[in-house]
C-alpha cells in the first residue's frame, strides 16, 4: 500500500487484505496485490517473473 507517492507525505506499508486497514485508502493511494509466488523480502514485496534473466 501507497498513499500519496513521490509527495512530501508518502506513506507505505505492507500487510495482507485480510489484515488491511481501509480507512486510510483515498484518491491517493495505491494498493499492489501479488499472486501465489509473491513473497516478502527485507521488507519488500517480490513475485518472480516465471522465467530465467
């Protein structure tokens, strides 16, 4: 979840929808789901493309 990125206030945080708080959510925001391949890194959100680089 993003919310106002690239501006002085950017906020980010990362959870689970079951866990997500929606109150904050606005015209700002942007909220990036993964599939069954995403995991968590050192605090990033990482979904492997499916092929060799």
């Amino acid at each position: 979840m993003v919310k106002s990125a690239g501006r002085k206030k950017e906020e980010k945080w990362l959870t689970t929808l079951g866990d997500m708080d929606f109150e904050p959510v606005d015209m700002t925001s942007l909220v990036i789901v993964g599939n069954k391949t995403t995991y968590v890194q050192d605090g990033l959100m990482i979904t492997p493309r499916g092929y060799t680089l």
